[in-house]
C-alpha cells in the first residue's frame, strides 16, 4: 500500500509550487502505481487541499497561493480523478456539498467571502459564488436552480445584515427549510445574531466557516 | 483644470476603458501585478523591527505603487471597465492635491498639514466610534463623550444600530431617513459639548450613494465637514461612490478617501498591502480628487490593524508619502480590544505611535473591538490615542519602534480573545459625562507604564 501521508505532504506542496502543471502531472504518475483513485480522492487528494487550506489559516500563504492551488485542485479532479472514476464506475461523490456564497445586498465587500469561497473549494465543496451586492430572492433563486445543501451569506455592515434576514424568511416562507442551511458570517455577526434571524449556523472566518459547513452536512472534519 | 472637468475625463474613462472580467482583473491585474513590482522594486521588510527606516527601501516602495497603478488600473465594477491612469497623469494628480486645508468653523477650525517623518509638529487627532453600531438611547451621549475630548480636531460618527427602532437597510429609504437621524443626533450631541464647529466626518450611515446624497445638503453635513468616499478593495470603484464625489465635489467640500486593503488577501504579505495603500490612494486622488486620504489596512481573521505585519505597512505608507508627495495623510487605530481593558490602550501605543512617527497628517482612532460590538467605544480611548500621537511627534523611528515593540509585547498574547471590554454604560458615569474611576485609573496606569518607557506624555 502506497505512503498516503507521503503522498498528501507532496500534492500539497506541488499544489503550491510555479509549475501549474506540476501537480497534476504528479497525480497522473502517481494513480499508475498501487493505489486506486477512491482512495487517493479520500486519503491524498482532500486531506491535501486542506492542508493547504490550513496553512492559509496560518497565514504562511496568502490569497494569491490559495486561488492557484484551487484552480490547480480543480483541474486534478476535472481531468484526472472525474475520468478514472466514471472509467471505474465508482459511486464515490467528489464533492463533499454544494454551497452558494453571496455577500447581501447593498455590501459590496468581495475579498472576506472570496477567502472563504476558497477555503471551501480546497476543502472539497462545489461553490457556486454570486458576487457582491446580492438581492435576497436571487439568492435563493439560485440555491433552488443548483440544489444547493448550504447557502452562505456574508455581510461586513449592519446596513446590509437585514437582508441576511430576508433570506431566512424567504426560504421558510416558500417551504424551502429542509432543502438547504443557511450560514452567515462577517465581522459584525455574532451566534445571538444568527439565532436571531434564524439562521442555522455561521462563522466567524474563513477556517471556521469550513468547519461550520462540515457540521452542516454532518461530514467529519478532515483529518 | 477645474475639478468638474477632471472628473468629467474620469467618467469618460469609466465608459471607455477596456472591458475586463472581474475575476482576471483580481488575478491578473492586482495579485500578479502586486508579485510583479515586489520582485522589480526588491521590496522586502525588516521582520526585527515595526517601523522601517530604511528610506531607499521606503522610496522604491513609493516608485512601486505608481509601477503598479499604472499597470493595474482602477476596476469599475458596474461598467466592468478599466479606468486608466499614465505616469503623467498620477504627477499631475499628485500636484494638485491640497497640502493644507481648514477643516470645521469658527473656534473648532482646524488646519491640516502635511507632515515629515519624525516631525516635531504633533499630526492632527480624529477620533469618534467610526462605524461601530450606537443603540438611538445612548447614541447621543457616545457621541458627546468624543465631542467634549479637547484633543479631538475632527470626530467619526458611529453607525446607528437601529432608526426609530427599525434595522437599517442599505438602499433603502430607511437609509435616508438614517444619515439624517445620523446628522441630527450628531449635532445635539456637538451642542451638548459646545463643540458645533467641530469637522465631522460623514455619512456614516451612507451604505450606497442615498444616504450621501441626502444628508451632505441644506441643514445637513456642511462643505466644512469631510465627505467619505471608499475605495473597494482591491482596487475597484462604481457609479455609487463615483455619484458621492461627484456630490461632494459640486458641495466643495472637504472630501477623504479611504481603502482598506486586506493583510493576506491579493496583495499578500505587509509588502503588497503598502503597494496597496499607496497606489489606492494615489488613485482615489486621480477618480475621487479627495481633499485627504486614509487608511485601515485589516487583519483578515482578527479584523483589526494593529498586527505587527500591518503597522510595518503603515509605517512604510506613511513614510513613503512624506518624503514623495504632499499628500495628506491618516490612519486608523482599530484594535481587537474594547473599552476598560488595558490591552485596548496598549494597540492605540503602538499604532497612534507609528502613525505620528513616520509623518502621517493625522492620527484617527479607536475604532474599539473593531468596531463591530454595540455601544463598545468611549471617549478616553480617543483621548489617550490622540495624547500618544501627540507625544511621539518628534520621536526618531528607532526610539519610536522601541515603545511600539514593547507595546505589541503588552497586548500580542490576548489578541486571539479579542477582549472587547465593557459597554460605554458600565465604562462612564453618565450623569456627569466622565470616565468611571476605574476605567480612568487602568487609563493612568497605562499613560504612567508608557512614560517610563520613554513616551514623553504630558
């Protein structure tokens, strides 16, 4: 049986080095040896995401290095693991969840949800991200259009906060309360806020809001 | 060239730059272009001290963000046009931006001043709640613990948590009727404290362009007030802020620009968010033509600005702009700490310090628990950032880097708790409109503390 924290050590480091082709390349190389693509998606390819994932909560790496090492991660799973797997007809999902991110109408602030849109994707979820400045019924139009198991809202200002409210009642006015979860985040949420409104969970950052979203969908933690 | 001209040529840009997506932009124009002038310039800070004093690295910073901005362009997010700017462009911006302006009336008038690095001349102290949600019962009374600060020569609104006990909503006529509940309750609390002329920097409560447009007219914020204007982070502007310029601009008022670029986000590391900072300000004054420029560069997990990383940046910042241009300059104190806690004041040391020191015209602060808990803030914190920025005028940067080591080593290990204190209620007697004895004597303490450290405060 091959090494697989030998392996997550290295893919996490190929996900972050010049080369953008390094990791995949690596990963190709590397599903020819002894170990199958079910269990490189589960022991090598996630854990090593969210290594990556951790060390942008260490701050040794800042958003420009998580933005590739998505894009890197994406095209590993996109062109690699996706084809072995229907090849295989493995039933293995290689999404742990799908999740619509927007920051609410009337805040236009984009890179505290940008990070953790990312943090999201290196951890494995399909992130479907509407941007800033979002009304409340284009939100959940969108989470009904893609099947969403989340929505995340962020807001930085009080002004914008009422309209994470809207979407709460948006979803429970038209029945849609067991279809996904609502998260919300941004500097000035707090837990009393959240229950306020009805929300199901939030988070007080990027690293958080990953673990948030975990508990959400009753996945454990990556180890 | 008149101002209504210059911004007539920017809204032409607006409609005719190069079409872009926003996403490329983020990556192409701001993180790469960010990387790029980093590995041209050789930019790479001390990690063993706070302030840089290094003025060959200070000045190839100052040549980056220009190298930068001309490369990068400004985004304007509804357009999804490149607004442009050449190197003659950015000089002749440079050029025509204000060095000294009268701010506020009568007796509260104030002038603002360029200042030098380690100038003797004390920077001007801005001070208020900046943003944090007041409740409307105490709004009045927080309000005026700042006015009646004699220190303060220009005061920051907090944002109202609520308006005749609705949540406010950003693009909505609760919006209006909010900027001027802002403006009224501002100016009973200016009146309580005998302080009307006082400069107040609004609308704090303008989310969009509504808020702004209302209640910078007749019987609201004056030309003599400061108008803000932001810049989106990173580097991105739209019609609702370009319509509050424009506003200001035909008001002729005192405009300030701020941008908060975030520590970690695409500019990376303390190196990128200094190229930031400066090349946002040198472009809010060629979109925006801003009477002044701040900034508050933000922690991305902790939301504050009083990290290590971030206060080399500043330092950087304000150093580069006093020794390159005449731009007037300010930075915000925004700790983790709240009101009644002793690592509060320790953050104001550090960041008040570096501001003063490195040449910044202004010295603002405390945006208290970073502005995000209810009713969190008083007036003795804005005291006492002020008398720190006061008293480090004139410092060398090695002495000043000296206090600010001590400072961070005071409140870096209780950062990650964010102990946001006690509420302005429990912290003030407010019968008698002053401090609780306790509060004041952790506030003596602290002052006492610093003096022996070398911080010569009165």
């Amino acid at each position: 049986m091959a090494d697989v924290e030998k392996l997550q050590g290295e893919l996490s480091e190929l996900l972050l080095v010049e080369d953008p082709d390094a990791g995949l390349a690596w990963a190709e190389e590397t599903l020819k040896g002894d170990i199958g693509v079910t269990d490189f998606f589960n022991l090598v390819f996630t854990p090593a995401m969210a290594a990556v994932g951790d060390k942008f909560g260490r701050m040794e790496i800042f958003l420009p290095e998580l933005m590739d090492a998505a894009d890197r991660a994406k095209r590993i799973s996109e062109e690699v693991l996706q084809p072995m797997m229907a090849a295989s007809d493995s039933d293995q999902e290689l999404i742990r969840g799908k999740i619509v991110m927007a920051s609410v109408k009337g805040d236009l602030h984009d890179i505290g949800k940008n990070m953790v849109v990312l943090m999201l994707r290196v951890n494995g979820f399909e992130v479907f991200d509407m941007g800033v400045d979002v009304a409340p019924r284009d939100i959940l139009d969108k989470a009904k259009e893609v099947e969403a198991d989340i929505v995340g809202l962020s807001s930085l200002m009080t002004t914008s906060m009422p309209y994470m409210k809207e979407c709460v009642e948006l979803r429970n006015g038209f029945g849609l309360k067991g279809n996904f979860s609502v998260i919300v985040g941004g500097a000035p949420i707090t837990a009393e806020y959240t229950a306020e409104i009805g929300a199901d969970s939030f988070g007080k950052n990027a690293v958080e809001a990953v673990e948030r979203c975990l508990a959400l969908l009753d996945r454990p933690a990556i180890e | 060239m008149q101002k209504i001209d210059r911004l007539l040529k920017v809204i032409d840009k607006v409609y005719s730059g190069p079409i872009v997506n926003e996403k490329e932009f983020d990556h192409q124009n701001v993180a790469a272009g960010v990387a790029r002038v980093i590995e041209k310039y050789q930019i790479a800070f001390n990690k063993e001290q706070i302030i840089q004093s290094d003025d060959k690295l200070i000045d190839r910073v100052w040549e980056a963000a220009i190298d930068f901005l001309v490369g990068c362009g400004i985004y304007h997010t509804d357009t999804q046009r490149l607004i442009k700017f050449s190197r003659q462009e950015i000089k002749a911006a440079l050029t025509a931006a204000p060095s000294d302006v009268t701010i506020g009336l009568g007796a509260d008038a104030r002038q603002f001043k360029t200042r030098q690095v380690e100038d003797p001349r004390p920077p001007l102290v801005g001070g208020g709640p900046i943003g944090t949600p007041l409740s409307e019962d105490q709004y009045v009374p927080i309000m005026q613990s700042y006015f009646q600060e004699p220190i303060l020569d220009i005061v920051v609104p907090g944002t109202l948590a609520t308006s005749y006990g609705r949540q406010v909503r950003a693009r909505s006529p609760l919006e209006v009727i909010a900027s001027w509940q802002e403006v009224d309750l501002v100016q009973e609390a200016a009146a309580k404290a005998d302080r009307t002329g006082l400069s107040v920097m609004g609308v704090e409560m303008a989310m969009s362009d509504l808020g702004h447009l209302s209640a910078i007219s007749r019987g609201g914020y004056r030309p003599e007030d400061t108008h803000i204007v932001a810049l989106i982070s990173e580097m991105k502007t739209n019609n609702d802020l370009l319509n509050k310029a424009a506003h200001s601009l035909r008001q002729e008022g005192v405009i300030l620009g701020f941008y908060n670029p975030i520590l970690g986000g695409l500019g990376g590391g303390a190196e990128g968010v200094a190229v930031l900072i400066l090349a946002g300000w040198l472009a809010m004054h060629l979109i925006y033509l801003p009477t002044s420029v701040e900034s508050c560069p933000t922690h991305p997990f902790l939301s504050n600005s009083t990290t290590p990383d971030i206060m080399r940046a500043i330092s950087v910042v304000g150093a580069a702009v006093s020794r390159n241009s005449h731009l007037l300059s300010e930075f915000m104190t925004s700790p983790v700490s709240g009101p009644g806690t002793e690592s509060l004041l320790f953050e104001c040391v550090a960041m008040a310090t570096v501001v003063s020191a490195c040449g910044a015209s202004r010295a603002l602060g405390v945006r208290s628990g970073v502005g995000v808990v209810e009713n969190h803030c008083t007036g003795l914190e804005t005291r006492f950032n002020g008398e720190v920025a006061h008293a480090a005028a004139g410092l060398s940067r090695t002495q000043a880097d000296e206090i600010v080591r001590q400072a961070i080593e005071q409140y870096k290990p209780v950062m990650d708790q964010k102990p946001v204190g006690i509420p302005f209620s429990a912290a003030y007697d407010t019968e008698i409109m002053q401090p609780t004895r306790a509060w004041l004597d952790t506030y003596e303490q602290v002052k006492g503390e610093v003096i022996n450290w070398g911080l010569p405060m009165e």
